[in-house]
C-alpha cells in the first residue's frame, strides 16, 4: 500500500505529492504550474548542534507553513531529509515571486532555534512548466532540483528559476565530475610550480603549486 502520509512529519509523503501533482496536471491542462523544491541551508550544521528533536520539530514547522500556503488544486510532499516539493499553479511570475516570499519570511521567524544563533533560511529552485507540456513528473522535479542546487551554494534566503544556463552549467559541471576520475588514471593532469620571489633577500624563496588538466 502507498504511504500518503509521512510517518515523522505528518504531512503530505512524496507518494501522495507525485499521486496529487500527476492528476492535477491531467485535469489542468491549460493551467499555469511551477514545481518548488525546498532545502533547508546548512542542513548538516543543523543537524550538528541541536537534537534529533529540535531537527524534527523544524521539519515539522516547515512542513505546517507550506501545507498552509497552499490552495485549491495544488499540492506538496516531503521528499527526503531537509527536502519539500509543492506544485503551484500561478498566472503570473511576479505572483508566484511574492508567494515563495511569504513562504521564506514565516521560515526566517522561527525562534526556535536561536539559542545558538541559527536563522532558518531556505535555498529554493523552481522550474515553470511550459503550456503544452510534454515532460514527465519527475522531469520538471529533477529540473527544479538543478535550479535549487545552482541556488544552494550562497546559503541566502533566496530562489531561482530554472533557465537553459542553469542547464548548460549543470551538464557541464557533471561532465567534468564524470571523467575526473579517469583522467588521474590518465596522468592528465600536471603539476607547475610558480615561483615567489623574496625581494629583501634577493632570491627565489618558494613556489606556489598549480594543478592543470589538460
């Protein structure tokens, strides 16, 4: 049987999302709909310095605030960990905008954890689903997902969407990790040393190392 509610959070399951979003999009075809996917920043320092219980409980809170935001003929999951998704429908961009804003503004007052000086803040990627769609559900997440990733490394309230940069970016940096490891076997990559110069004593006094793979 599927789990249409996670059984720490509460909330709405990844099965029950996926269920939900699917149907919608076979009901609302001509519906403008944005995947939102959800991490919280410096998940792991959380983690680290508060309980299993107090991670739990900001999980919990997190999952109540974008339960509440949303609305008729939309939907939300929890995926895993730190992670949430929600299938908003919008008209605009700018409306879309000021609801993700609300969302972060409620996440930014939670004083639950500010005994060790701790702000919630969240890292979102959104991909805005083109009218007719052709990609699958999990198409439009993992495009969400590449956008959220662009978005994670500044650790600011912020969001992006999705654009073919972010997707040229994405492919890059996975071609690169791919054949990184085949290229050590290769030798490919080689080492200069750049020499410092020590102008008081008139000599060369070190080098500065540079890895380049060629």
């Amino acid at each position: 049987a599927i789990e249409t509610t996670d059984p720490l959070l509460g909330c709405n399951s990844f099965s029950k999302f996926k269920i939900d979003a699917e149907e919608l999009l076979q009901t609302n075809k001509y519906t403008q709909f944005a995947m939102v996917y959800f991490n919280i920043n410096r998940y792991d320092y959380l983690k680290e310095h508060f309980t299993a219980q107090a991670c739990d409980n900001t999980m919990r809170f997190l999952a109540n605030v974008i339960s509440k935001c949303i609305t008729k003929n939309e939907t939300y999951g929890h995926v895993i960990d730190d992670c949430f998704v929600a299938f908003l429908h919008y008209t605009k961009i700018e409306e879309l905008s000021d609801r993700i804003k609300i969302i972060t503004a409620i996440v930014n007052n939670y004083d639950s954890l500010k005994s060790k000086n701790f702000k919630l803040s969240l890292s979102i990627g959104i991909f805005c689903i083109d009218l007719p769609n052709k990609l699958s559900l999990q198409e439009m997440l993992d495009r969400a997902i590449v956008a959220q990733k662009a978005n994670e490394k500044s650790f600011k309230d912020s969001y992006i969407i999705y654009n073919d940069k972010i997707r040229a970016d994405f492919l890059r940096e996975s071609e690169i990790e791919a054949t990184m490891e085949q290229a050590i076997v290769n030798n490919d990559f080689k080492v200069f040393l750049q020499p410092k110069y020590n102008i008081v004593e008139d000599r060369i006094g070190g080098a500065e190392a540079l890895v380049r793979w060629y």
